[in-house]
C-alpha cells in the first residue's frame, strides 16, 4: 500500500504532496521529500508502535498518528490524509499484521 500526503514531524509541517506512506507486512516507512531535504523514518511490527486516526481542522487537519519510541525519531510523527482516518488506520494495521 503507498499513500501520498502530508507530514508533521514534530514543529515541522509538509503539506500534500510531499510526504509518501508505504506499507507491507510488518513495515511502514514514512518518507518526506521537500526540495533538498529528504528524511525517511521506517517502522517495524516489532518496534511496538500504535497507529491511530488523528484530527486536528475538519477536511485539511485528518490524518494517521504514528506513536512510537524509537530514539532519534521525531516525537511526534503523523501522515496527512484526505481519506477517512479511520479506514486508512484500519487498513495500515491489517496489512502490518498479516501473516
């Protein structure tokens, strides 16, 4: 599965299109191009990490929250989406934990 959205990490907010969410049996990895800068955070099924829909403005402030406690990584990781958060957050689980 890959996504193309946003991204904030931390302070740091990328609008549509520059962030790109993809996912596979036990990985995601969220990467965020802006011009120059390129930064990609992989996760696996073992790092323990929480998916959930998260909301902030209604329409342009939904998208999918990454908990996580990987040292090094932005404490605050979320992927902006325009589908409904609760499917995509849904989907991303069900294909993390495939067997």
């Amino acid at each position: 599965m890959r996504l193309i959205g946003g991204a904030r990490l931390d302070m740091m907010n990328f609008t549509w299109p520059f962030a790109q969410l993809y996912v596979e049996k036990g990985l995601l990895i969220l990467t965020v191009n802006f011009l120059f800068w390129r930064k990609e955070y992989s996760f696996l099924k073992g790092d323990n990490i929480l998916i959930e829909p998260f909301y902030s403005l209604p329409i342009i402030g939904r998208g999918i929250k990454i908990h996580h406690q990987i040292k090094g990584y932005p404490h605050e990781v979320i992927f902006w989406v325009f589908d409904d958060p609760e499917k995509v957050a849904a989907k991303i689980k069900e294909i993390i934990r495939s067997d």
